[in-house]
C-alpha cells in the first residue's frame, strides 16, 4: 500500500508540474534573456555551496553511521584550519562575486534606460486600474484596454501609473516587473525580438478582481502595427474625462475595448490628481 501512494504521489507531482509553465525562462527579447542569464549566473555560484553541502549529508550519513565501526571516532577533536578557512573564505567569496554580479547588472538592466536601437520607440502610457490595463498611445492618439500591441524589433517605451492601489506590471517573456503607483511615474523599456503574443498581467494583489487582471502583449510586424492602429482609429467610442471615470470603475473581466481618441494629457491628469489630495492633505494640516 505504501509503495502504491508513493507511486501515486509522484506521478500526480509530474502531472502537474508538465502543465506550468516558466515564461521567465523562455525570453522572447534581449532584457529578459539577461535577466534570465543573471539569474542562471547566481544560482550556478549558489550552487558552489550547495552541492557539496548535499554531497557531505548523504557521505557524512553514510560513513559515520552506528553500524560502521571502521569510521574513525575522535570525540575530543575541536579545531581545524582548513576546514574552518573552508566554511569561511568559499561563502565569503561567493557573497563578494554575487554582490559584483549584481550590482552591475543592476545598472546595466536599469528599466529607466533607453535601449540602444537604430529603430525608433514606440511610447505608450500606461493606467493601471481596477482591474484592468489602460494604454494610451499619445503619438497615436488612441487608446486600448488590456490590449498592448508593438512593433517587435523596436524598443517599446512605457510610462506606467495607477490610478488605484498598488499594482505591479509584468511581461515575463520580455522582462522583469515594475510597480505601478498613484500619483507616480514609473519607466520600463522593452524590445521583442520577433512577432509573438505575451501574457502580462498585474503581479501584485489588489482585491477582487486581482486573477483577472492580466492583457495580451502582441508583437508585430510595423506594416501589421500600422494597420491595427487604423482599426482603433475606426472605432466609435473616444476617451474623453466623462468616459474615463466610467471606466475607472471597478469591473472584473473587461473585454478589450479600442478607444479611436484621447482626452490630451489624460495619462499627466491621472497622476496630478493625486498629487492634488497629498498637497491638499498637507495644507490642511
């Protein structure tokens, strides 16, 4: 009966570990693949340690057991040179060599830093809410919900903000998460190295609707791109102040809606408005 649970147990784990899946270790564009190459760097010097760590449990456990009498007992040892420069030295040069590994990356994957391209970014802004996505292409002059769309092999430029809670915005195919915050301006730059469709969504909890937050990221062709920009364009429906707050409203499960105009300055007024209640806040005070 054990041995069938244990069967049981283990092939219920491989059936459910064949169905996740690891879009961080799949990268379609050159920041995820260094992020993902940093993050295989770290564990591999990690790994110095932790090998022979598990090495010396099962050699240890083996060796020193009850039933073997020609392990060597010496209860009155204390004290060894070498080993104590092992246990010291081999993690105090790993933590050096991964604080160097990490400080400049960090600097080199700076989300803030334009990427170097002969190819012209396309700038979108964009609104977290409750509990979708806004974005807002201002050269453009339109706007879409939970639907961003770039040309691939061009740096993607994105303002992002909140006009809600905390959210935290994530592509992970194409790199790392940054948060979204009221009243603030974050900055994250992409490039896709070819056409393909991304799942991004919000990695941070904010109430209800927080499974359901999440947009597709589409890469395209710039021929396919401008041709999706005209079909926005075509829609009825136009972004101004009344229809904002409508749509700032919490919904769960917003379907993709195409906005072929966009009040001016919507994505400045969303952040100043908070800016307003803290200078406010402060006056009253």
């Amino acid at each position: 009966m054990r041995r069938i649970r244990g069967a049981a147990i283990t092939f219920s784990t491989a059936l459910l570990l064949s169905g996740c899946s690891m879009p961080a270790l799949t990268p379609k564009g050159p920041i995820a693949r260094a992020e993902r190459d940093l993050l295989f760097d770290a564990l591999g010097l990690m790994m110095i340690v932790a090998i022979p760590v598990f090495i010396m449990a099962f050699v240890f456990a083996t060796r020193y057991r009850t039933s073997n009498r020609k392990a060597r007992y010496t209860p009155d040892w204390s004290f060894s040179l070498g080993i104590e420069a092992l246990v010291w030295l081999v993690p105090a040069l790993i933590i050096v060599a991964l604080g160097y590994l990490v400080w400049t990356a960090t600097h080199r994957l700076d989300p803030y830093e334009a990427l170097a391209s002969t190819v012209e970014p396309v700038k979108v802004q964009v609104v977290a809410q409750d509990w979708k996505w806004l974005f807002i292409y201002p050269e453009q002059k339109v706007a879409v919900v939970n639907e961003l769309v770039f040309p691939s092999e061009a740096p993607l430029s994105l303002d992002i903000t909140s006009d809600t809670v905390m959210n935290a915005f994530f592509i992970p195919e194409l790199g790392g998460q940054i948060y979204a915050m009221a009243g603030m301006r974050s900055h994250l730059n992409l490039l896709a190295d070819e056409p393909g469709t991304f799942q991004g969504r919000n990695t941070q909890y904010s109430g209800d609707g927080f499974p359901h937050q999440h947009f597709k990221a589409v890469a395209t062709t710039r021929e396919a791109f401008d041709a999706w920009v005209e079909e926005v364009r075509q829609s009825s429906q136009e972004l101004d102040a009344g229809t904002y707050q409508k749509l700032a409203e919490p919904t769960i499960g917003h379907s993709v809606t195409y906005y072929s105009n966009v009040e001016p300055d919507l994505f400045r007024k969303v952040i100043a408005k908070y800016a307003a209640r803290t200078t406010g806040a402060r006056g009253a005070e």
